[in-house]
C-alpha cells in the first residue's frame, strides 16, 4: 500500500506514520506537509533518513498544481491531517484556518477526483458538534454546530467532503476525534503546556473556573481507529473516536501538578476564551461495534507515559518554546 499524509509532521500526523510504519513493513508513505509553526521535522528523527519508506515533500496542500504533481503518482490513498488547529489563534485571525482547512481540503478533493484516488481519509474534530449539555455524548447523527472560527472551518471541510461523496461517489470516510495527548504534542495545547510550564516552574494559566470538560485519548489509541478506518471503514460515513475519559481542565492540572510533585499555587485562573465550550463527549460505540475497534491506553497510563515523556524529551519542546526548532529544516535539507 501507499499512503500520501498530508500534515505528517504535526503532533497526530506524525504519530500516524510512525505507528504505519511499525504496523507494515510493506508500506510506503509520502509525506505532504508545509511545515508552518506546528509542523516540526523533530517529530520524525526516529525514523531511518535512508529509509525509502517514508518520503517528506515540502508543500501546500492549497496549491492545486503542486498537489496534482504529487498525486501523478497516484497513492492508494490520501489521508489529511493538515490543518489549522488552535482555537485560540482562530479568534485572533482566522484567514489562515479558512486557506488552509477549508480551500486545502477542496483542492485536495478536486485532485484526488481527477486522478481517481481509490479512498480519501478526512481527520476532522470533535470541535464541529458544538457544545454538550451535562449530559449524553456526540454520536454521528448529531447535527454540526461549531462554535469558534477553528471548528467552522472544519465543519465547512466535512461538509465538502460529504459532497462529493453524495455528487461524485468519492470513496470518502471522516473521522471525528475526542482531544488527544501523547508524545510531540505542540506545547501550546492544555497537556503539554501545562508539563512543560511546571516543569519550568512558571504559572499555569487556565481559562475561566476551570470546569470545562472534555473527552481525552492517547493519540497512539487514535491512530489505531485511523488505521481501521481506512481500510475498512464504508465509503461515505462518519466515525466517532472516543476513549470516554472526561475530566474537566483544572481537574487535569492538578493531576499533572500532582505527578510532578509542584504546587497548586503554579495555577493561575485567566478571562475565558470566547465561545468556550462547556463539555465535549464521544460516543463511539459505531466505531467499536462495526470495525471492532476499543482503546487499548487507559487514562492512567497515557498520561504517566506522556508526562514522562515530555520529562525525558526536554530539549525537545525547550526548542519550540524558545523558536529554535523553526531553524531545523535548513540544518537537515539545506545542502541537500
């Protein structure tokens, strides 16, 4: 099989192709990816550079003539992980969001429509249902209802997708995931900033009380629904990925404060964040009952083994925070 990723050197992308290439050894990827702040070619070092495997190319995934000069190739499938993602630089600017998760998802369906691309893998967000009351979980009948700049272009990007599959017949499938955490997570999200602040000993600053709930999976646990998803999910459904861990944030820091043996004091509660919502939940259950598949992570150990990992993996994410990861990509390819 081959595989174009595209976002393969953001925080689930990068995963993914790790986990891929452990899984079989007959694969090949090619990995699309234009490496904006969040891409980061660290994430994939593990990886043999002569390995003929995996194959990065540098790239937009708006810019239809590049795309369609990939896809000659044609791949057996196209899976899109690349996109914007942080709500809170959505509220500041959404420009970017609209570009690259609404236009890159279009001309990528357009491209791979032309060349017969045998199946396109949308990676969508539990984000475009919306907010959940005290109760119950999102299935996949729930309508869409985003509410910050971020999750409206990702809505807007699921609904294109299911377009052309009811005016084309594309063999699509997307995925709806519950908020993940693990290893090469950019440290701008809830989990590893809050590691690599107490780390650091600097205040851990959280929005409003503190009491907005989500739902949390390791990413190797998400890369594995992906991974049956895409070779065996029907052609024009929705799937929902959950592991049902929910936890509101402040209950989060203080376990994460609690491991590291810091103080509650490091807590710092700020202004909340516009069109915040309240709780998130998946139900998973069609995932689980027609693909057969279940988290295999728990709670416990994922976040013992991610905050380990960011204690282990200091130079890492001391790089992001200070900007030095940025200078990366001409060490490794400049003279190349």
């Amino acid at each position: 099989m081959r595989l174009l990723v595209t976002g393969g050197y953001g925080f689930i992308g990068s995963n993914f192709i790790i986990h891929m290439l452990k899984s079989h050894p007959e694969l090949t990827i090619v990995n699309l990816d234009s490496l904006t702040y969040a891409g980061n070619l660290e994430n994939l070092k593990s990886l043999d550079q002569h390995d003929s495997r995996h194959r990065f190319v540098r790239g937009d995934i708006a810019d239809r003539e590049f795309v369609r000069s990939l896809l000659t190739e044609k791949p057996d499938a196209v899976i899109n992980f690349a996109a914007e993602s942080h709500v809170d630089r959505s509220i500041i600017d959404s420009s970017e969001f609209i570009k690259s998760n609404i236009l890159g998802t279009q001309v990528l369906l357009d491209v791979c429509r032309d060349y017969g691309i045998s199946r396109f893998v949308q990676i969508s967000t539990d984000e475009v249902y919306g907010s959940l009351g005290p109760e119950g979980a999102f299935t996949e009948q729930n309508q869409i209802a985003p509410n910050s700049p971020y999750a409206a272009s990702k809505a807007a990007a699921d609904l294109l997708v299911r377009s052309y599959y009811k005016t084309y017949g594309m063999n699509v499938v997307i995925t709806r995931c519950s908020n993940n955490y693990g290893p090469f997570q950019f440290p701008e999200k809830l989990i590893p900033l809050m590691i690599t602040n107490a780390l650091q000993g600097k205040e851990l600053p959280v929005y409003g009380d503190g009491l907005n709930i989500r739902d949390w999976i390791h990413v190797t646990d998400h890369c594995r629904a992906i991974e049956e998803i895409l070779t065996k999910g029907v052609s024009g459904e929705v799937y929902n990925i959950g592991a049902g861990n929910e936890f509101a944030n402040i209950a989060i820091v203080r376990l994460i404060l609690k491991r590291l043996e810091k103080p509650e004091s490091l807590i710092r509660f700020v202004e909340d964040r516009p069109g915040h919502d309240r709780r998130y939940a998946m139900d998973a259950s069609k995932l689980k009952r027609e693909l057969g598949w279940k988290p295999e992570i728990s709670f416990q150990e994922g976040i013992n083994q991610t905050i380990g990992w960011y204690m282990n993996n200091e130079n890492w994410w001391k790089r992001i925070k200070t900007g030095e990861y940025l200078t990366y990509y001409e060490k490794w390819y400049g003279n190349r």
